[in-house]
C-alpha cells in the first residue's frame, strides 16, 4: 500500500498486536449469546427505527483515499448527525434509559409496560420518580441525558476534570444535573456508582463490571444498529474486508464485531481495533489475553477513547472475535481531522471530532507502514468501514484543531 499525505503525520509511532485467540472462520459461537445475543440487537434495531426524527447515517465512499492506498474500497460511516447529538452514542444511552424504564413500570405497576406509552408520556407521573446516573467523557452521557429528557425521568451525569465546559453545557442543555468529579474517567465512574447505590438511583452505564452487565448489553445492543445500516447501504458484492474501529471501553467495538459476526458469519470482516497510546487498555488485554487495566495520567486528545479499564462483557466479545489491536498517538489526529475537512482524496468536506477519526487516522498511518498493512491483511482487494463516530461534539477544539468552524467546514 502506498499513501501520500499533503501534511506529513508527526510521530507516528504505533503498536500492534495481532489476537491469535480470534476466531477467524466459522459462525457466532452460541457461547457468546449470554454477551450479546442477536435478538437483544434486533430488539434494538427495531425499536429505535420508531423514534421521531431516525434515519440511517451517511456511507461515505472515500474513493480518492482508497486509490491512495491501493485498496478497493474505504467507507466512512458519518455519525455526526446521529439525532442531532453529533455522536453514535445517541444509539446507546438512551436506548438503555428507554430499557430500564420499561422494566422499572413493569415491575412497578404488575403488567407489561410498551416502549410506544413510555415514549407517548402516558406514564410520565411514574418515570419522573426515576432517576438515572452515569459517569462520561460526553457523549455517553448526552445521550443518556437526551434519553431522560425524551422518556421524562430524572438524569445525573458525573463528568472527570478534563471534560470540557461546552461538553457539560451540552449536557446541561438536555436537563440534566452535571457533577465534575476531581479525578480522570474511572474515578468519575466509581463516583457515580457510589452515589446512586446511596441515593436509590439507576446507572446507566457504558461499560460492564462484575454484577452489572444487563443495561450496558442494552447500550451495546443499540450501537448494532450502525452495522445493519451498513449491511443495507452496501452492495452485497461490497462487503467490507476490513472494520477499522475506535475504541475507549470496547463497546462500541464489541457490538460491532458482534453484530457483524452474527450478520455474515464466516464473511465477517477483520475487526481492527484502534486506541489511543496513553489508555491502551484494549491493546494490553489482547497483548496479556485479559483484562488489563492502565492508570492514565494523561488524557488524550481522543476524550472519548480516553478510559483505562476495558467493559467486562466487551472484552468477552473482543477476546474471541477482535483481530487486531494498534495504538496511535494523539499527533495523528489534528491532521487527520484537517484532511476530512478539506475533502480528503477529493471527498466532499467531512465533519469528524477528535475520538471519530481515530480509525481513520489508525488506516492512514497504516498505510504509510508496508510491514505494518501486510500484517493486517491490507491489499487491493480490501475493502475497508470506517465509522465516523463523532462530529464537532466539541465546537471549540474541533475549531481549534480545524482552524474553522464545522459549520464554516460545511460551508
Ligand atoms: C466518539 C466516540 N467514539 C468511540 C467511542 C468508544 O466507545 P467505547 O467506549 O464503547 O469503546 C466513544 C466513547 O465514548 C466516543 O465518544
């Protein structure tokens, strides 16, 4: 593979380990249904297809990257719209809160509650006792907000010390109460699980840890709905080769895996997972084929990916199915951010935030590593998925990093 970058990539010192654990062929393993069982993501699917305002997100062809590379095909999937909360992430939280609240009236009123009367208001006396918590870098916690907000129940965010100004207000705009912990993300969720164990409130959480798995299966369940999309937009003959995703906890990740495993089973594509250097706790556990947890003493540009400890159920995934695992530095991404939004290879201009592009940022700098592509499997026939996960979530350091605005970028 070749690559030429008008704006030659500072540093772009990588790590990568290949998983030998994976299963390359063959169809889901009945043994991960207790993980992520396929009805959980067609339950998703189905319901979040009714919310006001769905439609799929963009599949943007990046022909002239591809031609760059020598591949057959780069597609970026732009979650920059998704329901006007800039990120995928509106998929999961929100759909968690929407779970939680069915289950909490069924249980609460002794008959089954629907999805459409929680959404219509019918028992909004009922959900406004219900308070909902959860720790985030943003946009986990939007979405969880947003979904509060929607369902009428009552939402606590905890936020780390480095979670920028405009991302609590963004928060705070959906009514929720935002709490910023003095300490980095795992201390924000260790904060939040305390007070809601204390004050009888429900987490809402995006990542799993021993004896809380069933609301951050939901959140998973509700990013699959990313791969169904895809699977509708591509021709079947176009089937991606290569999924190169970001990851912070691993969820998202792992329900894309997940969801492409159970989809097309043996012509699932190799799952490429990318992570910032400075929290490589994906990269560790497929390096020590555990869980391995990194204290992160500095945060990366990559706010969202910024997480030191992997979700339980997402490395249970990630163990068996995850190919490959590479770290990138924070220098890659101004860039990679610019060259988006000046049409990259001669694409239309492309909103994409810091955490969105690391994947793509990952294929560029692979590109420019011949031993590095080969050990992926990267030729001309690969054909590659990109997920676009975040716009501008971040107006201010996406102009910073831009030199423009997104809506000037838009144009
Ligand atoms: C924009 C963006 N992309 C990717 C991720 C990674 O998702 P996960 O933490 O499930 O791995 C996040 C997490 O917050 C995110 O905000």
């Amino acid at each position: 593979m070749r690559i030429t970058q008008s704006e030659p990539y500072v540093s772009a010192a990588m790590r990568h380990v290949h998983n030998a654990q994976a299963n390359g062929g063959g169809n889901w393993p009945e043994a991960l249904d207790p993980v992520l069982e396929p009805s959980l993501i067609d339950d998703a699917v189905d319901e979040i297809r009714r919310w006001p305002g769905y439609r799929p997100t963009p599949l943007i062809a990046l022909k002239g990257l591809s031609d760059e590379l020598g591949v057959a095909g780069v597609w970026y999937k732009d979650e920059a719209t998704r329901f006007g909360l800039g990120s995928f992430k509106a998929l999961g939280g929100a759909y968690a809160v929407l779970c939680l609240l069915r289950q909490i009236l069924t249980s609460k009123l002794g008959k089954s509650v629907g999805t459409e009367a929680i959404r219509s208001g019918e028992y909004r006396t009922e959900t406004r006792e219900v308070t909902v918590a959860t720790a985030t870098d943003g946009n986990h916690g939007r979405s969880v907000a947003w979904g509060a907000q929607q369902f009428g129940c009552r939402c606590m965010i905890y936020i780390h010390a480095e979670v920028s100004a405009v991302r609590k207000q963004a928060m705070e705009a959906y009514g929720a109460t935002v709490v910023r912990v003095n300490g980095n993300y795992d201390e924000s969720v260790r904060q939040a699980a305390a007070d809601a164990a204390e004050r009888g409130w429900h987490v809402v959480s995006d990542t799993s840890y021993p004896g809380y798995t069933e609301l951050p299966q939901r959140v998973m369940a509700g990013y699959g709905l990313m791969v169904d999309e895809v699977l509708d937009q591509l021709p079947p003959d176009q089937l991606p080769t290569h999924v190169f995703i970001q990851g912070g906890v691993g969820g998202l990740a792992a329900a894309v895996c997940a969801r492409f495993w159970q989809r097309l089973g043996d012509h699932r594509p190799r799952t490429v997972i990318a992570e910032p250097d400075q929290a490589d706790c994906l990269y560790r556990s497929a390096l020590h084929q555990k869980p391995v947890a990194v204290h992160i003493t500095e945060e990366s540009i990559m706010a969202g990916l910024s997480c030191g400890e992997v979700s339980q159920l997402a490395w249970n995934v990630l163990h068996h199915g995850a190919n490959d695992f590479i770290t990138i530095e924070d220098s890659l991404i101004g860039p990679t951010m610019r060259a988006l939004a000046e049409g990259l290879g001669g694409a239309a201009p492309i909103v994409g935030g810091e955490s969105g592009v690391a994947g793509l940022a990952a294929l560029i700098a692979v590109g420019a590593d011949p031993s590095l592509a080969a050990a992926l499997g990267l030729d001309s026939g690969s054909r590659i998925l990109l997920l676009g996960t975040e716009g501008a979530t971040d107006p201010e350091i996406y102009r910073d990093l831009v030199g423009r605005a997104a809506e000037t970028v838009l144009g």
